[in-house]
C-alpha cells in the first residue's frame, strides 16, 4: 500500500508553483481584457478571458512603466510571462512582463512594408524636410471639428501669436474610413491655397485608434503638399507613417501650436529686454562721456587757476606801480614846487617887488656906476613896469657925488 503525503496549505502552494514555473516558463496567453486596475503601487493587475475561461495576470510596475501599450478594458491582447501560483489564494496567475495588443505582429509586418516603399521612393529622405514659416498669417488645421485637440491647438495660437488666422478643415480621425476623410480635408486646404503651413493632429487614444495615420495613400498625400506639414498624433510613445513622411512631428496638438507660431510673450519679453538693454548702454556711454568732461574740466582747472593768480598778480602789481608812481609824482611836485619857490627867491622879479630895480644902459644892465656917466640914458625897470630917465650924476660907493660925472 502506497503511502500518502502529507502537505499544508502553504507547502502545498510553494511545490505547485515550483512545478508551474518549471513547466511553463515562458508562454504568451491572448485573450480580451475584462477587468483593470493601476492601485497606488503601480502594478497592473488584469484578468483577461476568451469564451470559456478567464486568467488572473500582474504586470509588475517596471514593466508596466516601460510599456509603450496600455491597454483598456474590451481590448485583445497578447500577455507574455511565466506562469505561477498566488500563494495566498493557492491559485495560478500569469506574472507577465510584456503586453501587446493582439494581431500586432502582423500589423508591424504591414507597417514595416509601407516603410520599405515609401523609403524606396525617397519619401523618408531627412534632407526633403521643409522649414516652418516663422510667422505665417495662415495655419489650416485638419483634425475633427469637436475633439479637444483642436481647443488645445487654438487656445495656444492665441496665446502665443492671435494675429495668425486658423483654418480649421473637419475630419474624422478615427476609424475605417478616417484616412480618406483626412485627405478630402487636405484637399480642401490645398486647393483654398492661404494657409502657409497644415497641422494634422488628433488626440490620443490606443494604437488601433491611430491606424488611418498609417495609412499609406495619406502619407503620400502627406509628403506631396504643396507646404509644410506638422504631423501631431497624440501622446503616443509609439511614431505614426504621418510622422515620418511630415515635415515636422510634434507629440500634442498644443506642441504643434508652438512649434507653427512664434511666443509673442516671450517676443515682447526679449523686445523690452533689448530695450533695457539699449538704455543702459547708453546710460553707460554718457556716464562714460560726463566722465570724460569732468577729467577735462579737472585738467583744465590748472592752467585756469594758473591763469586767473597770473591776473590777480597783474592786478597786484598795476596797484603797487599805480601807488608808486603817484608817490613819485608827489615826490616830484613837492620838489618842483621847492625849487621853483627857491628860483622865486632868486628871480631879480622878486628883488623888484621888495623895492629895489634894474638900470639898464646902452650896453644892458648896469652893475657899477663906473658904466655910465651924467646924462647917460638909462632904463629903469621896477616892479609893474620900467621908465626911461637921464643920468644927472654918479656917485661912487664912499665918495661924494661929482658934478660933472
């Protein structure tokens, strides 16, 4: 008789797992996604189920923060793991550490072969990638006419420039029939011929979502515009053919504003800056220049000083000379007015006005008696005037007068 073994709960669990694990190491279980949830921890917990049956799977969070795919409830997909048990409720899960949506093998072999064509015909060529206007006056804008992602595209062209007129082509972006709706719009922006550059864009959504931007006729249509072309799909990791084939790609609608219109703000920033800027330098320059004039006026002040005790000297001087003259004139006229009073004193006119005279004879003056005789003429000159008279005799100094002389 065979023995039986004994496990508990938890033993029992743990060489379960052990054998799972070893025989299904690596498997890939498709099946649609009927519940999901993304706690706090940031793992994904999922169950994913076909007709008859349904399977517990946990992306642990590395993975899923690696995972360009998120997919959503009613999704199929491919999940690829290791099986194991749960020990807690002793049930098995799949530990997943990739998921895809399913079908998507044979969705990149078809996306591979329109990039192999449209390469071939050179349409993948970086150097025919056109430049964006700097400030067009018109941007045409294919995207759906109720979608959020064209109030982002307007709310930031407003934001930045609201000089550039938008215009706004309808059409479906999602859909079997999205692509030949999105080129009927082209085709309207084309032929009204004002817009200078054309965002496609649309929100984001599942990669499924996004299929009419990897249609290939749109591509084409994409690349043979006659301007500039800003492909904007979504917030998707994964890149659309409309990126490719797209002048410019850019991740949101709103990035796609940006990259179309110049920021007006930071413009009128920059302007004010350079304005600052302007007058400060010159504010500089004439600091520079009353700078200058002051050194100037500091140099000059020397000479200036120099100059004006030059003129106070001069002027000292003129003074000292002006006093010494008029003492030396002074000077001059006492002794003038002493010599002339001393002349005076000398002159035979004062003798006069003291009395006495001047006796003139034929020869001139008379100075002795021996010089003339009786009846001599003689004149006599006094003071206030002279007269003529004869002599009638001479007497000598000392002798008595003698008649006959």
């Amino acid at each position: 008789m065979s023995s039986i073994r004994r496990y508990t709960v938890s033993t029992l669990s743990s060489e379960l797992d052990r054998m799972v694990q070893r025989h299904w190491p690596s498997i890939e279980v498709q099946g649609e996604v009927s519940q999901l949830s993304t706690p706090a921890s940031g793992h994904c917990y999922l169950m994913i189920r076909d007709r008859q049956a349904t399977l517990s799977c946990v992306v642990w969070r590395s993975n899923w923060q690696q995972s360009g795919y998120k997919p959503r409830v009613g999704e199929k997909i491919i999940a690829v793991g290791r099986l194991g048990i749960f020990p807690g409720q002793s049930r098995y899960q799949l530990y997943a550490r990739a998921v895809r949506a399913a079908g998507e093998g044979e969705w990149a072999k078809k996306l591979a072969a329109i990039k192999a064509r449209l390469e071939a015909d050179g349409l993948l060529d970086a150097r025919r990638k056109r430049t964006l206007p700097k400030v067009p006056a018109v941007v045409g804008v294919v995207t759906s006419a109720t979608g959020a992602a064209l109030q982002d595209f307007l709310k930031v062209s407003r934001e930045r420039w609201p000089a550039t007129r938008i215009l706004v082509a309808h059409s479906k972006v999602q859909g079997v029939d999205a692509a030949g709706a999105i080129i009927q719009a082209l085709e309207l922006l084309i032929e009204d011929g004002r817009s200078e550059v054309i965002v496609v864009t649309r929100g984001g959504g599942a990669r499924e979502d996004l299929a009419a931007f990897d249609d290939e006729y749109l591509a084409r249509w994409i690349a043979s515009c006659p301007v500039p072309v800003v492909s904007a799909v979504g917030h998707q990791v994964d890149t659309t053919i409309a990126d490719l084939v797209a002048d410019v790609v850019a991740p949101t609608p709103s990035a796609a504003a940006m990259a179309c219109l110049p920021d007006g703000a930071a413009g009128r920033q920059q302007l004010a800056q350079h304005a600052d800027s302007l007058h400060h330098a010159m504010q500089r320059a004439m600091l520079r220049r009353w700078q200058r004039l002051d050194d100037l006026k500091m140099r000059l002040r020397g000479p200036t000083q120099k100059i004006r005790l030059a003129q106070a000297r001069h002027q000292e001087l003129n003074a000292r000379l002006d006093g010494a003259m008029a003492r030396v004139l002074a000077n001059q006229k006492q002794r003038q007015n002493s010599l002339e009073a001393r002349l005076q004193a000398l002159s035979p006119l004062s003798v006069l006005e003291r009395g006495y005279a001047i006796v003139q004879g034929p020869d001139g003056v008379v100075h002795s008696p021996d010089e003339v005789s009786r009846g001599t003429a003689i004149r006599v000159r006094v003071a206030g005037g002279s007269f003529d008279a004869e002599v009638c005799g001479v007497r000598r100094s000392g002798t008595k007068r003698s008649p006959g002389s």
